[in-house]
C-alpha cells in the first residue's frame, strides 16, 4: 500500500514509518521538526520536512496515498498548560487542514492517533470507549477535538477514520528532553548513571505502560481493518502499573539501588488509569504481548543511549 505518515520522524512515526516500509510499503514521511529527528527514519521512507497546515505541501504528499496515519501533534501535558493557542493551531488546526487535502486529493481513509488522556479522571476502571471525556489539559482538549472533527469531516466527505487513544507508550528511542521528559526514559537514565528517581505526588496514582511494538501492531492492523470506520478504539496493555511499581520494575531490570524522592509540590495527575481492550481485540485483534518487566528490558537493550551509558561502566 501506499502511505503517508504525518510526524514521522517522531517517536511513534519514525518506528510506525520504519515498520511498513519493512514490510514493503511506499511510505511517505512528514514532519516539521520541532521534535523530530529524520536520522530516526530508514533510507527508503520519502521523507519531507514541512509543516501539516501547509495545503498545497499536503496536496502534493497525498497524491497516490490510500491510507494517511496522522500523528503530527504538541504532546506535552505540561507545556499545553502554558501554549494552548499552539497546542490548538498544531493539533487542531493540523488535523482541518489535512482532513481538507485528504477531501480534495480523494484518499480514503486516516488513522488518527489520539491518546487516553482524554479520559482525565474516571472513577469507574478500566477505561471503555463509551466513557464521557473529561480531559484535564489543553493537550487532551486538543486531542479529544481532533477525534470529533475526524469522526464529523470523515462522515460528511465520505472518508473512513479510525482514532486511536494510544496510553502511555515507551520503548526505545523514545526523547529525553530537558524538560518533562517522559517518566519511563527518564527513570531508566537516572538509575543507569545513579541519579535519583524524582516521584511526582506519592507515587501510587496508575498508569497504562504499553510497549512500542505492541502499539505498532494495533496501527498496522488499523490502516485494513473492517468495521473501523468512525470507531475510537483504546491501545494500551490493560494492565494499571502504579509508579512506585515502575520504581520496583526499574530496579529490577537495572539491578540499581534507587534513591527515590517523592515530590508532594508537583501534579501527580490523575489518580488511575487503565485501558479496556475489549474493543480493540474485537476490532483489530489486538492482545498486547509485552509485560512491563519485559518492555524495560527490551528498551535499555535496543536504547543506543543506554548501552553507551552501560558501556562506559564496563
């Protein structure tokens, strides 16, 4: 098949993008490179560096496209606390506008990847498709309204959508930056080099950790699936880790004594977090396979960044 893939040459779109060019795709590649980086890219993805507001780009992208992923977007919580116009002009804005080239060149279907954090705080777990958002950030406002333009664009111009709400996704490769750096990465990095694991609130709020691979073979399958059209369907592992869990699975496969802070002066966000997968293994026969003892493991082994750092203790 023939695929464009926005924003990828971010975490989940370079190694998505990698993924169907293995399997003998054309792939097409776009991203504006505020966050990426095409190094992460194989040779044979058609990579183009641009912005997915710009139509006329857009046009010439989508020409001969049967099936665009659409994972350009902001993804800081914390950062859409203090930008939420950009957050609404890339998130928002973007998915209009790639919407509207897909309208004018005639592709036929988009797999929009959105997130759980949708959801914000539920009292009832785990967390069905049916339940009513209550996003808590700009960035899942953002996310929640690109679902719903999707969903209403895609119904009224004859285009098939699917939305993803993918949990929270690790695995190698994925960006340490400076700033609200994402808790799986960081705490890997810290206990490696013997830093301590900062822990927001008391560290029992849940999370739904699900590995890259296992994300990837939900995205993949979406692009054929039947039965899709205008479904938002939950990828993640199913099961609700809380953090000081993730400090003992870190631990573990580390084999590091962790000095532990609890930070009670920052948002530990919500309280719990799990996703049900019963619509996903229906839809697009989705049944995780990675635990999170197993994904860690598999991170620092496949992370160049980490084994430098095992290597320099070597």
């Amino acid at each position: 098949m023939n695929f464009l893939v926005t924003g990828a040459a971010g975490f989940l779109g370079a190694a998505l993008a990698n993924r169907l060019a293995q399997a003998g795709h054309a792939v097409r590649g776009l991203d504006d490179l505020s966050a990426g980086d095409p190094a992460r890219l194989l040779p044979h993805v058609l990579f183009t560096r641009g912005d997915v507001n710009d139509r006329p780009k857009l046009w010439t992208l989508l020409q001969g496209v049967e099936c665009v992923y659409h994972l350009a977007a902001r993804v800081s919580v914390a950062e859409s606390v203090l930008y939420p116009r950009e957050y609404n002009a890339v998130n928002v804005g973007g998915t209009v506008s790639l919407m509207e080239a897909m309208r004018d060149v005639g592709v036929k279907r988009v797999v929009l990847v959105s997130s759980g954090a949708v959801y914000g705080e539920q009292a009832e777990q785990p967390l069905r498709e049916d339940r009513p958002p209550d996003p808590r950030s700009p960035y899942a406002v953002s996310k929640l309204a690109a679902e719903y333009y999707v969903r209403t664009i895609g119904a009224l111009w004859g285009i098939e959508t699917v939305a993803l709400r993918v949990f929270n996704a690790y695995g190698p490769g994925q960006p340490l930056p400076a700033a609200h750096a994402p808790v799986i990465p960081r705490f890997i990095r810290q206990a490696l080099t013997g830093g301590s694991l900062v822990v927001h609130g008391d560290g029992r709020q849940t999370r739904d950790y699900v590995y890259l691979d296992d994300v990837l073979d939900a995205l993949t399958t979406a692009a054929t699936a039947q039965a899709v059209d205008r479904l938002v369907i939950n990828v993640g592992s199913g099961h609700a880790a809380s953090v000081r869990e993730l400090v003992d699975a870190v631990r573990e496969v580390t084999g590091q004594p962790l000095d532990v802070i609890y930070s009670q002066s920052d948002s530990a966000g919500v309280s719990r977090m799990r996703a049900d997968l019963t619509l996903a293994g229906q839809t697009l026969g989705f049944h995780p396979r990675t635990s999170l003892t197993e994904g860690l493991r598999l991170t620092i082994d496949r992370d160049p960044r980490f084994a430098a750092i095992l290597l320099g203790k070597a």
